[in-house]
C-alpha cells in the first residue's frame, strides 16, 4: 500500500514538475515574440549609443512602449552617420 502511495505521489510530482516547464517555455517563448517587434534598430532616429537611443523617443525607445511607434522612419542607409560625415567634405 506504501509503495503505491509513494508511486503516486512521485509521478503526481513529475507531471506537474513537467506542466511547470512546459508553461515557462511557453511564455519565454511569447515574450521572446513581443520584444522582436520593437522595431527601434531598424528605425532611421535610432542612435545606437547607450547615453541616447533615440533622438525623438529617447524614454521609450528599445522598450515595449516603441511597438507601433508613430514616428518610425525606416533606415535609408546602413551607415547614417558615415554619410553624414562624408557628405560635409
């Protein structure tokens, strides 16, 4: 009788060891989707410096808030800054 207790209890604790696993993976997973949204890299306004990320959002930028952000340009070039440089000599 004690056997099959102790069976019970250990299987019991396997399968919702294993439930528990399977929901982490599953929000991992859709939070991993969200943040690919945010779109700030490929925008023109993004700075890529960590003192300011953005020139027209700089408090939202690289955040959740930055999905679907109204003033998002996309990039023209891969280098802004380079042709920037170049273009004034």
């Amino acid at each position: 009788m004690n056997v099959a207790i102790c069976c019970f209890c250990t299987w019991t604790l396997l399968v919702l060891f294993l439930w528990s696993v399977w929901q982490a993976l599953r929000e991992g997973i859709y939070q991993l989707r969200r943040l690919h949204q945010i779109p700030c890299s490929d925008c023109e306004f993004f700075t890529n410096d960590y003192r300011l990320k953005c020139t027209v959002r700089p408090f939202s930028a690289c955040t959740e808030e930055a999905i679907g952000c109204s003033d998002f340009e996309p990039k023209t070039s891969s280098c802004n800054a380079c042709q920037q440089r170049c273009s004034k000599f």
